[in-house]
C-alpha cells in the first residue's frame, strides 16, 4: 500500500509503541477540546510515558 504514496513513513519497531501512542493521542484530545494546556498536556503525556516505561524495564 505504501507504495501507492510519494512518501510514507511507518512507526518505528518499539515495544508496546500502540500503548504510548495512546497515551499522547489522550492528551492531544485535552488539549484540543480546551480541558488542558499544550504544556499540561505534553507534561502529562511525557510523566504517563515515563511511568509506562519503568514499569516494563525497571519491574522485571
């Protein structure tokens, strides 16, 4: 399909890369219906994906 496309980029191989997407994509969607900050939102966005990661890396 992507040949279809004069250009096309695909996420990078990263473990559980769908959770984190989902985490900022939850907070894109506070930012734009005006219930946080741009730098409330990313803020959170950055702690959720920190916390996501210590738990899978730094847990076992």
């Amino acid at each position: 399909m992507a040949k279809q496309f004069k250009r096309a980029v695909f996420t990078p191989q990263v473990d559980s890369i769908g959770l984190y997407s989902q985490m900022l994509y939850a907070q894109v969607s506070e930012i734009l219906y005006g219930r946080k900050s741009i730098a409330e939102g990313l803020l959170q966005a950055q702690k959720d994906a920190e916390n996501m990661y210590q738990a899978e890396h730094l847990g076992k």
